[in-house]
C-alpha cells in the first residue's frame, strides 16, 4: 500500500519531478549520514539538499541558455518556440483542469472496483487454505 501511495505521488503530481529534486537529495543525504550520528546526517541533508538545488536549477539555464542563443542568432523561430511553451490562455488552463479532473475520477473508479476484488480473493484464499479436503 505504500508503494501505491508513494506511485500516487509521483504520478498526480502537477509539477515536474524537478521540484522533488531538492527533498530527494536531503532524504539521501539524511539516510546515507545516519550511520554518523545525528550531527553527521545534519550536515549531509542538508548536502543533499544543495546537491537537489542545483539539479533542480540546471535545468531553467539550459532553458535560458537555449533563449539567449536564439536572441544572439536572430532564430525567431526559436523565439516563438520558447515563448509559445510558457504561455496559456483561460481557456487551455481551464480545459487542463476538467483533464486533471477526469484523470483522478477514473483512477478512483479503478480503485473502487479493484480493491473489493482483491480483499475478497484473499480472504476467501485465507479461508479456503484451512477447509481444503485432505488426501487420503
């Protein structure tokens, strides 16, 4: 069940998994230190934590990076590239909502009907495993 919550996460998640960069460097940080003492898995968080934010940040300069050469170029096409990534209207950020929506409604509905299947699975196996007739 972990695990599931855990996938849940990550997949309904509405950012990148670039935000969860800086949390994931300080939970390694944080257990690989643990073995130290609590000073040592301190500093190492907090190690992970900045290893994260430059993960994390190294992807905006490349974006950046990748603008600033079409400026130099003169590449309008590249320009209107980026620039039409970034922007959204009312509309398109209302249509990606009612997505959003559906998708958690249809994931709920699956979850709804799979897990009274497999709950009585196993208790009828649980069940069966001790009224099983015996070989003679």
């Amino acid at each position: 069940m972990k695990a599931l919550s855990i996938f849940a996460v990550f997949l309904l998640g509405g950012c990148s998994v670039r935000s969860f960069y800086p949390t994931i460097g300080g939970v390694v940080g944080g257990a690989a230190g643990s073995i130290g003492g609590p000073v040592v898995a301190a500093a190492s968080a907090g190690a992970g934590v900045m290893v994260g934010e430059m993960a994390k940040g190294n992807a905006d300069l490349e974006e950046a990076k990748d603008t600033i050469k079409a400026l130099s170029k003169g590449d309008v096409e590249g320009l209107i590239a980026a620039g039409l990534g970034e922007q959204k209207g009312f509309v398109d950020n209302a249509i990606d909502a009612v997505m959003d929506t559906i998708k958690l409604v249809c994931i709920g509905l699956l979850i709804w009907n799979i897990v009274p299947i497999v709950y009585t699975r196993f208790v009828h196996k649980k069940a069966n495993n001790g009224n099983s007739p015996k070989a003679v």
